[in-house]
C-alpha cells in the first residue's frame, strides 16, 4: 500500500511528491495526460513576488513568494534566472509616489539578498525608453525572476523519482473507495486502456482545475471545492526590441500587463484574467482576449505589434481558491489546504497557488500528511538542488564555457541552450560524444537524437509535442515536416523498446 496516492503532475503535484519522497514516504503519482500539460506549463513563467498583490493588502502572499524567489533560484540556477522590469509612470494611472512607495515595500518586504533593488530611471535618457512612446518620460526598474515552468514541474518529478517516487504519466485516476484502511484506487493508462487497482492511506487532490471534478466526480465527495476558474492568455511576437529588460505595463483597468523578452528571438506578452466556466482541457485564447493585449502594449510602444507579428499563444486556467473577490483579477493568488473524508479514508485538497510558492505549498501539505500518516523525516528541499541546479546562481555562462571547451564541435548556442534546460546535466548528455555525429541526427534548431533520448528515457517524454512545447521549447523554431520526423523517431524508439 502507498502512504499517498497524488492525483496531477502540475507543479503542486510534483512538489508533494519529492518532498514526501525525500522524508520517505511512499509515493505514487498520476497524472492523466503529460507532466505539466495543465496550468503549470500556461503560466507568465516568473518566480516573483506579485507587485500588484500589495495593493490587495496580500502582504504575506508577497513576503513568502518573494523569499521563495531566492530560495528556488539557488536550487534551479538553470531554469531560473534574474530579470529586471521596467515599469513606466503612466499620467493619470497610479501616481509616481505610489509606485514608489510599492516598490520600496516590494524591495523591503522580505527575502530579497542578491537581486538588485528598485531604482528610478530617467525614459527619455535611457535605452529601455527608446522603444516607448516619448511621453512616457519616467518610471522605476525593479527585479523579478524568469522560471522555465514546465521544466520546473518535470524536474521535481525527476528528483521525486529518484527519491522513490513511482511516477505515472498517461494515466487517469477513476474513482477512489474508501476501503477499511485507506482507498482502493482505480488507475487507467490512457493510451492502452489498460487499468490497474492500487491503495493508498491518504489521497492528495493536485488536480488543479480539475480539483472540483476530482472531488465530486473520482472520490464522490459532497464537500464543497471552493475553486475560482480564472482564464489567463499570452500571446508570443518576434522579438520587439534589443536590449534585455523586461516592462510592466500598467493597463486603465486596474491590471498590468508584462512583456518580457523570450527565447532569445521572441517577446512574451501577457496576461488577461476573466472568470471561465467551459472545460478546462478546451481552453483557448479569445480574439478579444488578443486584442487586448495587442491594444494594452500598443498604448506604450512607438511601433506596437500587431496581430500579424503573433508567432505562437497560449491559454490557461488559474485553479484560484474562491475568497468570494467580485474581479478575477483580485482573487487570491494563495493556496488553501483543506481535508475532507474520513479519518480511515482522507483527501488532501489543493486550491490555488502558484508556481512560486509550490515548495512551501507541498512544506504545508506535509503537515497535513503527517498527521494522517505519522512524521517521518522533516523539511529538507530548501536548500537541496533540483537535478542539473547544483552550480552558482551565476554560473550559467561558466558552465557553458566549461562545456564548449570539452565538446567544441557542439554550437555554443546550442550547449547555452542545454546548460538552460539541464544544468550540470547537459555533460551527461553529451558524455562519450567526441564529435557532432556521436549525438546522432539533428532534429531542427540542434535538437539530436541523443537529446530526445534523455528525454524519454529520464523525463517521462512520449510524444513531439512533449519534447517540442514541454521539454524545450524548440517548436517555435521548428517546422511541421520536422517535428513529423520527430515523432516517428520517437514512435519507432518506443516500438523499439
Ligand atoms: C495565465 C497564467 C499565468 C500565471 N503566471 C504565473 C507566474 O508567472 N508565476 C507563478 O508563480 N504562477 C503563475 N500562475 C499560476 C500557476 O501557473 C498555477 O498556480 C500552477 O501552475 C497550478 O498548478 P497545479 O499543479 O495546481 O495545476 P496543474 O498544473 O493544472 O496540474 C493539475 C494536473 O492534474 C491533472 N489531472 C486532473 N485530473 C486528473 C485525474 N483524474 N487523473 C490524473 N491526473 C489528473 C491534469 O492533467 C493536470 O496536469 C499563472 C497561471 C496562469 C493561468
């Protein structure tokens, strides 16, 4: 029997699982489609503080997000890193002195050591001015940090593997029963159909936002699942200016709106919040959400984007805790934790959240668990490396130098690509390789056989789609014939055993 049975391999899923993994639990995971393919791969993808929480009075939310900003940039130094946000004074939106005083507050609250702080600038005099409007004349540079999401979530479940965990991807929990001691669990692989019946003394609800159908629908519980559904949308252009700040744009509606320079070539632009009340696998950006967003950053910039210069977009749903807010846009960005069933046959539910907060969110799940359960082991991911993360926070570039001078027949493009998305594992991948053909047949965008084969064989990757929009994010360099070519190599691998 399992002690815990975690329903959803998004982020707070993973999360759970190595913590509980690494305090000895027995864990098992499902998760329905791939790692991440819910919310957690859907996101503005920064590890930051909220500054717009602040004015919400979500002082505590922000102090602990933005410790956990600096906690999860030492353990990720490859998938996390240091940006700086330009927010310009907007006459007749927020006055200059409140910027000032959120900023300061922001910088002061809590948990920045290393990131530096808020400073005013000067628009007209300095190069992030140059592609905004000329009235926008003033504004401040703060810090935040830029996550990799979905390789955030797929490297907690590595670590949690590695720990013990048995983590199962394509497979659908069905239903649950309470049994005399604990549940009987029935599990489906959706690919094969096959199930499989297992037990577990303690369910955890990480189905984000399908939390609701979980509890109704799988564990047949009547109580309430307070969850708000709030659609949030990016749209991503060809990169729209040089230099490498990012900008916060306050909109007159009360929101801001980032725009953040990504994967080198690209500008990520986003979000929008409405309430969502459709399917949450079906969810898509609306033409007014598009809109939106191309008229929101259209205020700002002398040359604004159009829909033309759209590459790529995407949409999410936020599984908020429902705190009865009237705006989407102001409900909490907190989690809750709250038990139901039986004392013989219980359930962790997890509602809302966010990526920053998931390893404090899974510290407070262990609570829970352990008082079901019995203690075993005690907080220990603080300061424990996610796989690949075990080098400075400044050491990207050294260890891509290290690298090229060991492999120097591999771009450096594409070695500082592999140091982003693994770390200290990106000599592993090339370990034994002495010449670019070792690595196998490029893909496209220096994508290698030898690559994807990590990436099926240690990351749960299936399909071209896992590799192409979850692993990486190389889609948006490559071409349809290409990733045809990807998937039946990846099919023919897997046939292959
Ligand atoms: C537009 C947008 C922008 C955001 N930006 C940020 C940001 O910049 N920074 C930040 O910190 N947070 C951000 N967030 C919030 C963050 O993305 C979410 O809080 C987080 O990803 C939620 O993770 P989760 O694990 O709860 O849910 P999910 O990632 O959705 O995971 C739930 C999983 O459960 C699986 N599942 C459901 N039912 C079953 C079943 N019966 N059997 C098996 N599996 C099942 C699903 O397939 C899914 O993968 C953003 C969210 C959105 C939508």
């Amino acid at each position: 029997m399992h002690d815990i049975l975690i329903i959803g391999g998004g982020i707070n899923g993973v999360g759970i699982a190595r913590d509980a993994a690494g305090r000895g639990y027995d864990v098992c995971l499902a998760e329905m489609n791939d790692l991440a393919s819910g919310t957690s791969s859907w996101s503005s993808k920064l590890v930051h503080g909220g500054l717009r929480y602040l004015e919400h009075y979500e002082f505590k939310l922000v102090r602990e997000s933005l410790i956990e900003r600096e906690r999860l940039w030492a353990i990720a130094p490859h998938i996390i890193e240091p940006l700086r946000f330009v927010l310009p004074h907007h006459k007749g939106l927020r006055p200059e002195w409140v910027l000032r005083a959120g900023l300061l507050l922001y910088d002061n609250i809590g948990g920045r050591r290393k990131l530096p702080p808020t400073r005013s600038l000067k628009l007209d005099r300095d190069v992030s001015g140059k592609p905004l409007k000329p009235r926008f004349r003033a504004g401040f540079e703060y810090s935040d940090c830029r996550v990799d999401d979905t390789r955030l979530v797929v490297l907690n479940a590595r670590d949690a593997a590695n720990r013990g965990a048995d983590i199962r991807t394509r497979t659908r929990v069905v239903s649950a029963t309470p049994a005399e001691e604990g549940w009987r669990v029935l599990l489906q692989h959706t690919a094969t159909g096959l199930e499989e019946e297992v037990t577990a003394r303690m369910l955890i609800n990480a189905a984000g936002p399908w939390a609701a159908d979980v509890l109704g629908g799988v564990v047949s519980d009547t109580a309430e699942a307070s969850i708000r559904l709030v659609q949030g949308s990016h749209i991503v252009v060809r990169k729209l200016y040089d230099h490498d700040r990012c900008y916060t744009f306050q909109e007159d509606d009360g929101r801001i709106i980032f725009v953040i320079p990504y994967q080198k070539d690209f500008t990520l632009i986003g979000t929008t919040d409405r309430d969502y009340d459709g399917d949450p696998a079906e969810v898509a950006i609306t033409d007014e959400e598009t809109d939106y967003l191309i008229e929101a950053v259209g205020d700002y910039f002398e040359n604004p984007p159009t829909r033309d210069d759209i590459v790529w977009s995407y949409s999410g749903v936020r599984p908020l805790y429902d705190d009865g807010a009237s705006k989407a846009q102001e409900a909490t960005r907190d989690y809750v934790l709250k038990t139901t069933g039986s004392e013989s046959a219980p359930t962790l539910n997890i509602f809302g959240g966010k990526l920053t907060t998931y390893r404090r969110l899974a510290e407070a799940a262990m609570e829970r668990i352990e008082r079901v359960i019995g203690r075993q082991g005690s907080p220990w991911t603080g300061d424990a490396p996610l796989p690949g993360g075990d080098f400075p926070t400044d050491g990207r570039r050294t260890l891509a130098t290290r690298i090229l001078g060991e492999h120097p027949y591999v771009p450096f493009d594409t070695i500082e690509r592999l140091v982003a998305q693994f770390g200290t594992d990106a000599w592993n991948i090339l370990e034994g390789s002495s010449e670019i053909a070792d690595l196998g047949h490029d893909f496209g965008a220096g994508l290698s056989e030898r690559e994807v084969a990590w990436l099926m064989d240690r990351e749960w990757a299936e399909t071209a789609d896992d590799v192409l929009w979850r692993r990486t994010k190389l889609g948006l360099r490559m071409d349809d014939a290409q990733a045809a070519a990807l998937e039946t190599w990846m099919r023919e691998r897997r046939a292959g055993g």
